[in-house]
C-alpha cells in the first residue's frame, strides 16, 4: 500500500482543491495518512496570498524535505498558488521538490505521483483558463456537516495588491448544473451547510449566462431536502443586487449572513487600491441590506498600512467601523507582493504602522462584538465537536462561518453529534463568543 499524506494551506478554495485531489488518488487506490513517518509521497497544496503565507509554504517544502533523508519519503508535489506563481524557480530553489503542478492542472495530480514514485521528475502547467471539472470528485476533510463549495475560479478585478489573477486566471464560473450535482454529492455524503466561495461569489455566472445567477443558483441548491444551511462568503459590495438581497430574506436555508470584504473605507486609499466602490456606495449598500434583512450579520475584512495611507485616513476608518458597527470583522497588514502594482507605489508604511492600525481597529471591533453579543438571547446552533476538558459543546450560529467567526459554546444533557442543529439559550458573553444552554422551543 503507498500512503500519501496531504498539506493544504491557504483559503477554503485551496482546500476545495485539495479534497479533490485527494479524491482522485483514492480512486486510484492511493491510501491516504496524516502520519509523516507513514507516508510515501507528500502533496503540499500552497498559498502565496501574502508574504506570511508564502513563507509558510516554502517552511513547510524544506521541513518534509528533511524526511526524504531520514524517512520512508520517497517524493514531494507542490501545487497551488505558490508553485503556478514561481513555476521556474521551484526546482531551482527547492531541490527536494519532485514535480510541481499549477493551480488550473489537479486534475493531473495521480500522474504527478505515479511519476515521482518511478524516481521521475514531472511538471504540468495547464493555462489559466482552463476550469478542472471536479462534479462529484471530493473526498471531504472539514468534518461530516460542513463543506466549501466553489462556485467559480480566478477573478476579472485587478486590485492593485492582489496576485490572484496571475496565478487563478480571469472570473470562471462553474456550469450551473456542475455546482448542483457536486452540492448533491456532498449532502448525500452528510454535509448539512454549505458554504459557497470563489474570489467573489456575487457575479457568479456573468461570463456564461449573460447575467448574475447567484439568487438562481440558491434557489437550485435549496432544492436539495437534507441541506439545512447556505452560507454566503466573498460578496463584493457593488455588485450585491436587489435580487440577491431579495432572495437571502425569503429563503429559509440561507443564512442570514454575508460575507463582504470592503478592504477600506476612505476613497483615496479605495482608488488606489483599485476598488470599484466609494464609503457612500458601501454605506448605502448596507443600509439596503439591514433595512431589509434587519438580524443579517454582516462580515467583512479590512487592509491596513496600504501605501500611501495617512493617519486621517485611518481616523476614517475607525470612525466608519464605528458607525457602521459590523457583527464581524478582521483586519490584516498590508503585504507587497511583487508583481502587482502597490508593490511599486511610493509611500511604502513601515510594518510598525500597519501593525497599529490593525490593533486599533480590532480593539474597536472588540467593544462593537461584546455589545452585539449581549444582544443575543435564543437561537438555533450546529453542534461542531464537544470539548472534553471544559464538558461542553461547541457550537456555531448561523452568525458564524467556520474557522474565521467565534464559537457558541453549550451545555447539555443530551449526547449530541457534530452536525445536529439544537436550541440555545445565551446565557453569557464575551468578545467573540456566546456561552448557553441547550432548550426546547
């Protein structure tokens, strides 16, 4: 039996990409560890996002490295955004690398590792606009309910400080009747919420259909009985529509809850980045929102420290945090990547900078989560595992995404799986997370 264990950094659609695969290999007869001493060949699926990320990725290369010397390891494939972006200098720079495969080319993974287990290197780079076929290819990892399903690859916008577009190609969506059948294959195989992603999920079928189908696409997925949960992630503001809005109040499976990276507020540091909006237009769009969902939870994430940025600038943001109060928030530094056009621009800010404008800003949105978490009293959570130390559940709402919001931890005296959705009453709160009891309404 040859095992192949698996390292999937990065986003959520890196992990799509990494279940699939992983599927293709156990179609094989590839067994599957997570023990390094048990495997044979090791897949490192990257990300090179920003600069930490990349670091990560080439740590993690030269550390399973070390295990080819003192190991069984007989072959390492890198794939993902890290080896599409540096495809010459991989082998180059990382002798223990064995074959290297690019973003758009996983369909291509088994014969990577046939290659590399008959002492051969091997490459496959297949053009960006290519769109891997994946259907009911996915051998889920993130538990038995909960699974990412990508609607679409790469991107059409050119935000100054994104590589995205250079290593995922333009905007593809995925034929719509492909999503459907890929979402039947994940509930029949116990998937309960579906999360759905892409580099912005909200012009999903633009290039293909002519118009934005994201409402027809809900309305599709719905139909699917055992699926209790959708869940909106990377919904760029100025393309949310009416409709959009529309159908995330009516539907019952939709989450009340959308995930909207603005990255700044003040129209200069938007211009430069490249963002298609202003703070008047981001504004009006969640008042639209809240007026017509009032409990929707609106997440987003911010950059600080971009080129150029003054302290007023600064100012502006915080005040627009505190006047716009999100239920969620995150905030991470500003990285130059080289390639893309804010890596060249003047008035580079000094890490120190950035890193205080992050910390003001989530120290504000810190304040902003305790008031909006001792506003909640009773609702319906997923269990997601149970804490054995602490003897309680824990648990989301449809207020939290997986891995990036806070927990609902709960008490019961039931024996309860990860999956099951139950009533809760909040009994206490701090910043990020609920505390309750599980009721019967």
């Amino acid at each position: 039996m040859i095992n192949i264990m698996f390292v999937s950094l990065g986003c959520d659609k890196n992990l799509v990409d990494s279940e699939v695969m992983l599927a293709l290999l156990q179609e094989k007869g590839y067994s599957i560890t997570n023990v390094e001493s048990e495997a044979d060949v090791c897949v490192i699926n990257t990300c090179c996002f920003i600069g930490d990320a990349k670091e990560e990725s080439i740590e993690n290369i030269i550390e399973l490295g070390k295990l080819k010397e003192t190991g069984k390891l007989k072959g390492i494939v890198v794939t993902g955004c890290l080896s599409q972006r540096y495809q010459q200098e991989i082998f180059e720079e990382l002798p223990e690398v064995d074959a290297v495969i690019g973003t758009m080319s996983i369909e291509s993974i088994v014969d990577a590792v046939d290659s590399v287990l008959n002492g051969n290197r091997y490459e496959c780079f297949t053009p960006l606009t290519h769109l891997p076929s994946i259907k009911d290819k996915r051998s889920i990892t993130g538990g038995t309910y909960m699974g990412y399903l990508k609607i679409a690859e790469g991107c059409n916008k050119r935000c100054t400080y994104c590589i995205i577009p250079y290593v995922r190609g333009d905007y593809r969506s995925v034929p719509m009747d492909e999503v459907v059948e890929q979402a039947r294959h994940l509930v029949d195989n116990g998937i309960r919420e579906l999360c759905l992603v892409a580099q912005e999920t909200t012009v999903y079928g633009l290039d293909i259909y002519g118009k934005k189908c994201l409402p027809e696409l809900i309305r599709k997925l719905s139909e699917i009985e055992e699926l209790h949960w959708i869940r909106l992630l990377y919904c760029y503001p100025e393309e949310i529509t009416d409709e959009l809005i529309d159908e995330i109040r009516v539907n019952p499976k939709v989450c009340h809850y959308i995930d909207m990276p603005i990255q700044h507020s003040e129209d200069a540091v938007l211009k430069r980045m490249g963002r298609m909006t202003t703070r008047q237009e981001i504004t009006e769009r969640i008042n639209s929102i809240r007026e017509k969902i009032p409990d929707i939870v609106i997440r987003t994430t911010l950059i600080t420290g971009f080129p150029g940025e003054t302290e007023d600038e600064h100012e502006g943001v915080l005040e627009f945090i505190d006047e716009m109060e999100f239920g969620r928030l995150g905030a991470f530094t500003y990285s130059a990547e080289e390639g893309t056009p804010a890596a060249e621009m003047d008035a580079q800010i000094s890490e120190e900078v950035k890193e205080r404008y992050r910390n003001e800003i989530m120290e504000l949105q810190q304040e902003i989560s305790f008031d909006i978490n001792k506003s909640q009293i009773g609702r319906v959570v997923v269990v997601d595992g149970y804490l054995y130390e602490d003897e309680m559940y824990a648990c989301r709402s449809y207020m939290d995404a997986p891995d990036i919001d806070g927990i609902v931890f709960v008490k019961s005296n039931e024996e309860l799986l990860s999956g099951d959705f139950i009533n809760v009453r909040i009994t206490d709160c701090n910043e990020y997370d609920l505390i309750g009891e599980q009721v019967d309404y």
